[in-house]
C-alpha cells in the first residue's frame, strides 16, 4: 500500500520524523499501516474516502513527550492533529481534517491528577473519559457529580475544548473549566490563569489570573495542546427528580419555547434542559422498519402511532429538579403550571415509564451526571450507522425555533430523511441540534447527505444562524459563514496562528484556520 | 429506582475486574469496553442492532459461540457499520487477544 504522505513532505523526511516519534515514545506507540484503520472517520459523510487519512499516529504518555514530539514536528515539517479520547464521532472521530497529518494520540495521558471535594473540581489530562472520571469519585466515595454529555467514553477535556454541553446545572462545560496546562507549537509550555503563579493555590479556583484571559485561545482551535485542564464538580444536591413534559402537536413548539425562556434565563429550570423530537425519542428503542417500510416522511397516522405505543409527545422536555425537598416542590409548581398553559400537555416521572428502554430512564442517569451511551440506540432507527451533527444556534423564541424546525424539516423532508433533532436550552441561546443518518455503506445516499448538508449551512446562514461545531468536511465552509467585516475574525486567527505556529505543524484546518503554508493550497 | 440500578451496575462493571480474581482477563476488558452496547438487556444499542440484523440468538456477544479471534480482532481494529473502530492506544493488541480469547471460548 502506497504510504500516505502530509502534504510537501517526502518520504524520506516523513521516515526521519517517524524515527524521531519512536525514539521519544518507543516503538510500539508509532502506529502506521494497517493500524491506522482505526484513526479513521467511520462515519465519514464525503465520498472521497481518503479525505480525512492519518499518514501515522503517535501516542505520548506524558507532556514532556508531548513537547518533544512538537518540537520534533517542527524540525521535520510535519503536521499533528491532536485528538484525546477520539469519540468525537458524527464531527470526525479520530480522523484529521488534512489527509496526511500526523495524529497525536493522547488517550494514554489518562491519569486524573487530582479531585478537591471540598472545593468541587477535578484536574484530568486528554485521555480521561466521563467513565474514568465518574468511576473515580464513585471508588473514592466523595459526594460530587460530574456533568456529562451523552457519549459516555468521550474526553472530559476534549468534551469541554469543542464548547460540549451535557446536562446537569454544570452543562455548559467550557464555562465550568478552569485553569489549563497548554504545550505551544514551538513546544513551549504555559500555564494559564492562577497556574502561571508559582506555588499558588488556586488555579481550579480562579479562571481569570491576571491579564488576558485566554483559555478560549485553545478551545476549538489549533493555537496549543492542552494536556490539562481544571474542571468544576457539582456537590451532591440533597434532592433529584427528573421529569419529561410531552406536547402533542408540532406548532406547540413555539408555544414551549416562549413559556421555557424565562424559566431558563430566571433560573427556574436549573439544568441545561432539552426539548426533543418525536423521533429521536422514539428511536432510542424502535427501528424505523417496525412502523413502514416505506421511503419518503412519516404520515401524521405513523407519528401518532408512534406517540401513543411509547408514549411520548410530538415534543418532549427533559429536565430535573436539585434541591432540598421543598424546593424542588416550589420549583415544580411553578414549571407544571406554565406548562399547563399548552393544550394536551402530559407531565411524567420515572415511576410512570413502562418502556423497558424508556428514554427518561437514561436522561435520569445523564441528567444527574452518570455517564452512559445507550441513546446511541437511535442511530438503529434506519441502520448503516451513518450520523452527523448540524447544530445552528438561535435565540430562546418560539418563532425562531419554528422557523429554524421547519426550514430544515422541509429540506430533510426533500432529500427523503428523517427529521430528529434536540433543542439544547443554554443559559440565553437554543443549540437545534439536528441529527441526520445515513447509511456508510451507501454511496448515493451519502451523496444526497452531504448535499443537503452543505445546503442546510448556507440557508441557515442567511437567515442568521451559524453552527456552533461541525464535523471536519464542513469546517471550511462553516468558518466562511462567520465573515462579518470581511472576514476580519478569520483575519484575527490567521495572525495569531502564524505568530504561535509559524511552522505550520499544528492542526492545518482545524475549524477553517489553515496554517501560511497550506493556505491557499485549502482553502 | 432503575436509575439507581444502572448507576451500580456502571460502578461495579469498573471495579470487576479488581474483584473477581478468578474471571478470565478477556472479561474485564469485555465490561470495561463492550458492555456498555453490547450487555445483555435493554438500553444496549449493540445488542439492539444484532437481534435486528443476526436475530434474537445471536444478539448477545457473550452468549454466542460462532465468533472467531481473526473476525473479532478486525471488527475491533476496523469497526462494523454501526459500530466505530478502537485504536492501539485503547485496546493494545495483547489485550485484544485476550478479549478474542474470551469472546470464543464458547462459555455458556
């Protein structure tokens, strides 16, 4: 098999660099050939298959490694894509955005240095997952939760740098890091915030330090890598009770979403709620072929069906209480009755689910941080595992969230897929996150995909909504919709990326920001 | 109440391997990697697709006895439709054996 190369590199200098990566890591942690399998996009939604091609992978185990590797890649030319767990899936998995970059493999950089109880933080490098984090404090007994988004094997860290949410009242995970260790590309390395302070006792504590605050530098980009990185715990509350609210017609989603805004932004709801549709709830314990085997939308006869065999609503609210007992019944009075102003709308608790995959049972887990990936089910719905995230984000308002539903219905609709789709609630933003599947194996269909993609971007964009993360096929055409001023934030990152990474070596293309030299040759 | 069940069930299927120091090692690296889709039961999205696509028998991985070490070895390294690929740095090849060994050992 003819070696994939990075870009401008011969093969004599990639052999150079390899033999560089063995010598700081050993040998058996330099993969190439048949074992970069692995380190490919297995849901891959372009048809050129060697789009996202690793031409190697290296995996270090400690930061000094790290540097060594950085410093090695710049002395050889050769480009790094940094990955943690690697489960970043449905947005590239473990694959780099340019064909022939090297991946830097931090799974092995797993250790959780430290957990403070008393002061509710965690400090965890790359390789740590929710499952590592969560089995932690369950062995050690302390009295913490940790938020955690639905892929229970994803990076703490990596979750937190690509702005992920999960689902308890700490959802917002960038906004709950604090303090980071970040190796430059020219190998150097920085502590940021209260970290840059000698002996200092409160780098998980403080986030601002002094000066620029500058941890978002490293989030979703390729300015450093991080190797570790603060995170913030939730003390046990005394009292959980999660619920779901179901709504029985499409239109009340305006409706639910009016009513939810100040709920949210005065804090009533206090977790980082969702709102989910028919069909993604349904497909976390049906397959689509039980109801038709018929292409084309559901007829209204099918969904209703649907929703009385599980039932479950048009829309469903997932959230919970935390609290004392009496305040988790204050809370609920007043979150029942503003509901109860919508017409048909059905309050549940765990005791009242008879499915034996319900999904309220596994949103009770994640919404109290237990860490699990059985919604994963719903990519059974039509099978082929094929599923990629479009995620734009519009206010709190039913008629945004309406007009943002049925545009991209409507076109689902026309390219013969199935809509499903979560509306996120963050503190003042709805994340529409949309999940389109696919079948791998199937050429046309992915054809169809990533048409359809790339045309949800565009007529999202024009009518002012813009993704918040995107899978690696789609980052240049998502960062080009962020061009305001003549694409001056583009312009921004290009400069800090030259000054930081003259070489070029770090992450070429990661979200749209390709390094002097390949610019241009991409984009 | 199955909240709680399936939190211990999360913890104890970490700390197994720990404990039962009589289960073949191919078991803890089963729970710790594959239970969480590929357990017995409901909420396991694995089993879900196989008793779609191979039938009810065949939907549990540690109830079946037609695997092969080479088979479970390649759709590890290589992933199968739905289920994505594990790299060398999670599962290194010593252990993917002793996972093969496990998974082909024609327990009942």
């Amino acid at each position: 098999m003819k070696p994939n190369l990075p870009p401008g590199i011969s093969a004599t200098a990639f052999a150079d660099a390899l033999e560089a990566f063995r010598k700081i890591v050993g040998d058996a942690y330099v993969y190439t050939g048949q074992a970069l399998s692995s380190y490919a996009d297995p849901y891959s939604i372009v048809s050129n298959e060697d789009a996202h091609a690793a031409s190697a992978a290296v995996a270090p185990a400690s930061t000094e490694q790290v540097q060594a590797i950085v410093k090695a890649a710049n002395e050889h030319g050769v480009p790094l894509w940094p990955i943690s767990c690697g489960k970043n899936f449905a947005y590239g998995g473990a694959a780099p955005r340019m064909s022939g970059t090297v991946v830097l493999d931090l799974k092995r950089m797993n250790r959780i240095l430290e957990v403070s109880e008393s002061d509710g933080y965690a400090l965890v490098e790359p390789g740590v997952s929710y499952f590592d984090l969560y089995d932690h404090i369950q062995a050690k007994g302390y009295k913490l939760w940790l938020d955690v988004p639905d892929p229970g094997w994803g990076s703490v860290m990596g979750n937190a740098l690509e702005h992920g949410v999960g689902y308890t009242p700490y959802g917002d995970h960038f906004a709950m890091q604090c303090g980071m260790e970040v190796v430059l590309p020219n190998g150097e390395l920085v502590r940021t915030g209260m970290g840059a302070l000698p002996g200092n006792t409160t780098w998980q504590l403080f986030k601002y330090g002094f000066g620029p605050y500058i941890d978002g530098l490293f989030t979703q980009s390729n300015f450093g890598i991080v190797t570790k990185m603060g995170i913030w715990l939730m003390p046990e509350p005394p009292g959980y009770r999660p619920y779901m609210i179901s709504f029985q017609r499409e239109e009340d989603l305006e409706q639910v979403v009016d009513i939810l805004r100040p709920l949210k932004v005065g804090m009533v709801i206090q977790n980082a709620a969702t709102i989910r549709s028919l069909l993604l709830v349904a497909a976390t314990n049906a397959t689509r072929s039980q109801y038709t085997d018929k292409p084309g939308p559901l007829p209204d006869s099918t969904l209703r069906k649907i929703m009385a065999e599980q039932d479950i609503g048009m829309w469903n609210i997932y959230g919970a209480l935390y609290g004392p007992p009496t305040v988790m019944d204050t809370l609920w009075t007043v979150i029942r009755d503003s509901f109860s102003k919508v017409p048909g709308t059905k309050f549940h608790f765990l005791e009242d689910r008879k499915q034996p995959n319900d999904l309220l049972a596994a949103r009770a887990d994640t919404m109290r941080g237990i860490p699990r990936l059985s919604e994963f089910s719903f990519i059974n719905w039509t099978g082929g595992g094929g599923h990629i995230g479009f995620s734009p984000v519009s206010p709190i308002r039913g008629s945004e969230a309406m007009k943002q539903y049925t545009m991209v219905r409507d076109r689902m609709h026309e390219y013969g897929f199935d809509y499903m789709s979560i509306f996120a609630i963050g503190w003042r933003e709805l994340h529409h996150v949309v999940e389109l599947l696919f079948d791998r194996r199937d050429p046309s269909i992915k054809r169809k995909a990533e048409e359809l993609f790339r045309l949800l971007v565009r007529e999202a964009a024009a009518a002012g909504y813009g993704e918040y993360r995107t899978h690696l096929s789609f980052m240049d055409d998502i960062a080009a919709t962020y061009g305001w001023n003549n694409h001056a934030l583009m312009k921004l990152n290009q400069t800090i990326k030259d000054a930081l990474d003259p070489k070029g070596i770090l992450a070429p293309g990661k979200q749209g920001i390709w390094p002097a030299r390949y610019r241009g040759s991409h984009t | 109440m199955i909240r709680r069940i399936l939190g211990t069930t999360l913890f104890m299927t970490a700390v197994s391997g720990a404990i039962a120091a009589d289960a073949p090692p191919g078991k803890a690296l089963f729970d710790r990697n594959c239970a969480v889709c590929h357990a017995a039961g409901p909420s396991h999205a694995g089993t879900m697709r196989l008793a779609e696509t191979r039938g009810p028998d065949k939907a549990v991985l540690e109830q079946r006895t037609d695997l092969d070490p080479a088979y479970i070895r390649l759709v590890v390294r290589q992933g199968l439709v739905e289920m994505p690929p594990w790299r060398p740095s999670e599962i290194d090849d010593d252990a993917l054996t002793q996972l093969a060994q496990y998974l082909t050992r024609g327990r009942r």
